[in-house]
C-alpha cells in the first residue's frame, strides 16, 4: 500500500526536534586533529575523558582537540584499542568546554529508528546528518590481523544509512 506523506505540522515538529538535539548535543563533540589528519570525538565525562576512534589518533601521543565554543586545548592520548578501533583522550577537566554527552541504550534501538550523526566531515565543523537504524547484529571486520594472520571481527554492531564521511570518525 502506498504510504502517504505526513501532515506539513508533523514534518515542521520533527524538524524543530532535529534542531533541539543538535544544540543539546553539539557543544559535546570535538575535533581531534593529529600531524596527519582530524577525526571527530565526544565528551565522555567532566573529568576531561573524551571518546574518539583508535584510527583517528593513530600513534600520536598528544592531539589538538577543538571544542564547539572555539576552545583549543592539547589532549594526552592515555589509551587506544585497535580491534574495538576506540581511543580515549584525556583534556584537563577544568574547561568549562567540557560538555558530557549521555550515553544511551542499545538493547532497546530497533530498525527503522531514526538516528543522528554530528561530526567534523572534510574539516568541516559543527555537521549533521540523519538516517535510520538499517540493521542490528552486523558483524564487521576490523582492526588489526592476529599473529597467525587471522582477521579480526566486531559483532553485534549497529548499521545506520547516515550519510558518514572522513572527518566524520570518533
């Protein structure tokens, strides 16, 4: 059956949603710049622990990270795992910058759900993109091989149709 376009209310209510999370959540994500490249990365907690992609930071030990209030500070990298290809990133956690985003649930996410992606693609700060939840319990390879050359996995991830690009990381 023909699904029919929603009232001009109902679209001008989800748009006014869309705007209300971006500036809740967009002073939580930072740029991670390195002497090669940028990625994106988020505030984890106030005590200045930031999240961001193990690719993203590669080997440096030290980042630039650029908070949306045009904050700049220096971040010491204090761990990173290839086969979850996750960093943290830590910032002195006197910034008034510092704007922890909640994490949320993904026992309860469904197909079809509506979701969000804010980042730096390109270098270009303070971005967003939507899409749906396309898939649950994705499998994915990634990291690093193993010793015997195996490859390694991560499963039960979350596939989304949100539009990511470089830069988008973190």
């Amino acid at each position: 059956a023909p699904i029919s376009a929603p009232p001009a209310a109902d679209l001008v209510n989800e748009q006014d949603k869309l705007v209300a999370i971006y500036q809740q959540v967009s002073p939580g994500v930072v740029t991670i710049k390195t002497s090669s490249g940028l990625g994106s990365g988020w505030v984890y907690d106030s005590q200045g622990d930031l999240v961001t992609n193990a690719h993203v930071v590669g080997t440096e030990t030290q980042v630039e990270v650029d908070f949306s209030s045009g904050q700049k500070v220096y971040g010491k990298v204090v761990g990173t795992d290839a086969y979850s290809d996750l960093a943290v990133v830590k910032v002195a956690s006197d910034s008034a910058a510092l704007r922890p985003l909640v994490l949320g649930d993904s026992i309860s996410i469904q197909v079809g759900q509506i979701v969000i992606a804010i980042g730096n693609p390109f270098g270009l700060n303070g971005t967003m993109t939507s899409g749906i939840i396309s898939a649950l319990g994705r499998t994915v390879q990634s990291g690093p091989q193993t010793t015997s050359g195996a490859g390694f996995s991560s499963g039960d991830m979350i596939q989304t149709d949100a539009l990511i690009n470089p830069g988008n990381s973190g």
